[in-house]
C-alpha cells in the first residue's frame, strides 16, 4: 500500500466571480483519501479513493479590512 495515497489528495477547483457582486460561482473534482482502520478483531478494512465533483456558491463577507483603494 502506497502510504503518499492516504496523505495526498490531488483536487482541481475553477470559480468564477460576478462582477460588482460578493459572490462566486465554483465547481471542481477532488480524489478523496485511501483510508485504512483496524477493527477490534485485528484484522484491517481499506476504503479505496473515490473521485467527489461539487458545485459552490461563496459570499465573501470581510471581517476587516486592512487596505482599502479607490480605482
């Protein structure tokens, strides 16, 4: 078992903001993590990877500001 498998988990994200609007529109894929357990009976189960795709919708709400411009 490659150990990189249960650490690594490659994702490519794409979002695109609305212009004059705090909000953005994302979709993407992620490869969840090889995950391993051991049960109480020591034997050991595997879940393999498993390709997830999603679609998000972000407000950005500042907290603070640290600079703020004029164009």
């Amino acid at each position: 078992m490659e150990q990189s498998e249960s650490i690594i988990a490659p994702s490519a994200q794409l979002f695109v903001e609305i212009p004059k609007w705090p909000v953005a529109i994302g979709a993407g894929w992620r490869s969840t993590p090889k995950l391993s357990y051991s049960r109480h009976d020591n034997t050991f189960v595997t879940i393999p990877s498993k390709s997830v795709f999603n679609i998000s919708v972000l407000i950005d709400i500042p907290i603070f500001t640290l600079h703020n411009s004029s164009y």
